[in-house]
C-alpha cells in the first residue's frame, strides 16, 4: 500500500503544469496547484470524492419510434378538431319514420 503521495507541480515554456497523484485504495486525489514563493508556501489541493453524495446517475432512453407516436397524436388532434367542425356546421335534418 502506497503510504505517501507525490503531486508534480512544473512550469515549461511559461505555463503551469500539474500532475495529480492518488491513493486508489482511499480515492483520494492531490494536486500541488501553486508554489508561492514569497511567502515560502504552497498550495496542495485534496480530493477525497464520496460516491454516494457527490454524483446523480441518469440514464438517457431512445425510443426509436417516437416520431410515429407523435404523428398519430397529431392526427387524432386534428380528427378531433374536423370532427368538432363538423359538428359545429352540421343542418339537423329531420328524422323520418316509416311506421
């Protein structure tokens, strides 16, 4: 079992570099971020994620025939709308009876 983490913090070319070091077995990650020179310190940054609190599951579902779900919406709503038309426009006509 690794007992000491080891972060890399370097600068090439003018820019900061970072690498992480982590311990599996705990989930814990390090990153020396800044190296403060006038105050002869140090950044170090620590991780230690908890998987039951720190992220949401979603799962995505393709329902690969969802367009014809919504054509046939379409299509009762507008029978809906013709048949509430005709309704609306219709002559009653006088019933017959033959007796």
């Amino acid at each position: 079992m690794k007992d000491t983490l080891a972060p890399v913090y370097f600068i090439r070319e003018g820019f900061e570099n970072h690498i992480e070091d982590t311990m599996k077995e705990m989930t814990i990650y390090t990153r020396l971020a800044k190296i403060l020179p006038d105050q002869n310190a140090a950044e170090i940054m620590v991780r230690q994620p908890n998987p039951q609190d720190e992220y949401i599951v979603m799962k995505a579902l393709v329902f690969p025939f969802i367009n014809v779900l919504w054509l046939g919406i379409i299509v009762m709503v507008f029978g809906f709308f013709l048949t509430a038309w005709n309704r609306a426009t219709k002559k009653d006509k006088p019933t017959v009876l033959n007796v």
